[in-house]
C-alpha cells in the first residue's frame, strides 16, 4: 500500500462524510459547449428511424438495449446507426421517448405481468474511443453507407473531453488506491478505463418533477462533469438525507458506484444513492443547445470488466430508508 497523503484523506474523507468529493477536471466551458452545440446538429439535423423500424430492431420491450440491428432495413441513414454494443450498455444513440413510443404503438408496451412501459423522455449518447471503428464496421456489415460528417465532428468533440475525463478519474483512482490496495491493478485498469463511457444526456422538454429516480450506478466509480442546471442530489451517508450536488465549473463531483461495494466490502466508502430533481436554476458558464433540450448532463463512468454487471433491480433498490 503506498503512503497516504493528505489529498488521498480528504477525498475519502469528503465521500465518506457527504456522498460526493468534488475534483478538478481541466474541462473548459468552452470545450463542454462545443460538444453540446455539435450533439444539438447532430440530432436536430438528422433523422431519427420510423416507428416501424425502431419497433422491428428491439426485441424485447424489457431489455431495450438489446437490439437486433439486422432488422433495419430502411435506405435512409438515421441516427440509430450510430448504436453498437458497448459493455454494460450500447455505445452512440440512444432515445427513449422515441422507443416507447414505438412499443406503444405497435401494443408492445407492456412487461411479462402487464404493467405498462412508463415513458422515459430523454435520449443520450455514450462515446468510447472505439466507437468509430465499431460503427464503421457494422456499416460495412448492413450496408448502410457513409457515416455522416456530422457523427465525426461529434466524435472529434467528444474525443478531447473524454481523454482529459480519463485523466482526471485517473489521479482520482491514484489517490483512492492508497487505502484501497490493486484498485488500479485488478479492478480499474487501464484497459477498463479506456473502455469506460462518456455520457452526454439530453432531457426532453415536459419533464415532471423528478428527472432521474433515486438509484445506485452500475459504475465503479461515476464522475458528474457538468449539468446545464442544478438538480443532482446525493444521499448524505451521515445524515441518509438527500443534498443538492454544487460546484464551480472546474469541478466535477465523483462518488462510488455499486460495483464499488463489490469490490470493497470493507470500505469506509459506501455506493452513492442519487437522484435528479427538475430545476430552473442555470449553471453559470453552460448554455442550453438545439430544439429538443430541456436540460442535459455530461458524465464519465468507469468500467470494470473483471466483475459481473449489476442487474437493473439491484441498482435501484436502496439500501437503507431516505429520511
């Protein structure tokens, strides 16, 4: 175990005494609104499937990651040519509003028991620094053409922030390592890092209060880059209440996912329960983009590919009752 320093004791320390550390990322806002202005073109100027072919490539209305891509079948290029299989959940394109939609009208909108498939307005996209060479050859493969100028300006936005992410959740897990011993080694190597996802997600206008319902990540560890508005909480480990999440532009907020606990059964760190409220308040330095976007949230999470995936009945079932 390697000597612990004074940065490694307050960052555990802040985990352990409010659910959250806040770390400097070197991220500009300039950066940031490059890449959500690029992600506003990309999905106002290109088209998204029909409902048919949408309908068609989901093969469970259950499991809406898991998708038959050999099902479309349409001439136009749409957005959905951008998902591909990823770890843990698809790389590129993903709306949820547009697949519930689909269910509905084609009556698949209900699970195994008959409860109906509650709707989901948002889309987001997860970047992986594969994610070009994988979506090149599943074109190759179906026969669906160029990829878009588009696609690669986004990807090139997306590349810069993604590596300067890695490097900051980097010297996060150097630090953590001095009391959690082969956290770099055995559970979040380098080949788990450079897998890990950057998710940018676009929330839908007409959302409710509650934008994200309380939940544990799959994540070893999740950082919060940014969000156009307040609205992420965490639950306070001492205190088991639900605190607003604020930050200088600068900072990101990290806290433990729930392969945390896997890993670490022992820890003085615990997974963080989280949830997203609806706020009108805007954070200084970030703009909002393009026609669909309500509110949006970029965010890194890291991999780790020597432990099983959490189930999504595990990740949203809290551990203890929220006062």
């Amino acid at each position: 175990m390697s000597q612990t320093t004074f940065e490694g004791i307050g960052l555990s320390s802040s985990i352990a005494e409010k659910g959250f550390a806040l770390v400097e990322h070197d991220i500009t806002t300039d950066e940031i609104d490059a890449l959500i202005s690029a992600y506003a073109t990309f999905t106002d100027e290109l088209p998204d499937p029909d409902l048919f072919t949408v309908h068609s490539m989901i093969k469970d209305s259950e499991h809406l990651d898991d998708l038959s891509y050999a099902s479309d079948h349409k001439r136009q290029w749409h957005k959905y040519r951008t998902n591909h299989p990823q770890y843990a959940k698809p790389g590129g394109y993903t709306n949820r509003s547009l697949q519930i939609k689909a269910l509905r009208f084609y009556g698949r909108d209900h699970d195994a028991i008959g409860k109906p498939v509650e709707d989901d307005p948002k889309e987001y996209y997860h970047y992986h620094p594969n994610s070009l060479v994988k979506m090149k050859a599943m074109h190759d493969e179906f026969g669906w053409g160029p990829i878009p100028p588009e696609v690669i300006a986004l990807h090139t936005r997306f590349a810069t922030i993604w590596r300067l992410a890695n490097t900051a959740m980097s010297s996060t897990f150097q630090l953590l390592e001095e009391e959690h011993p082969e956290l770099m080694s055995r559970f979040t190597r380098p080949e788990d890092l450079a897998t890990s996802p950057l998710r940018l997600i676009f929330y839908h206008p007409g959302q409710g209060d509650i934008l994200a319902g309380g939940h544990y990540d799959k994540s070893t560890f999740t950082m919060q880059i940014a969000e156009s508005h307040l609205g992420l909480r965490a639950r306070n480990p001492v205190t088991q209440e639900m605190g607003l999440v604020q930050r200088p532009a600068k900072e990101a907020a990290v806290f433990p996912g729930l392969l945390w606990d896997r890993m670490y059964p022992d820890s003085s760190l615990e997974p963080t329960w989280h949830d997203v409220i609806n706020m009108d308040e805007v954070n200084p330095g970030l703009n909002i983009r393009g026609r669909k976007c309500a509110r949006w949230a970029l965010i890194w999470f890291s991999n780790s590919t020597a432990l099983n995936i959490p189930q999504k009945a595990d990740t949203h079932t809290i551990a203890e009752t929220i006062i």
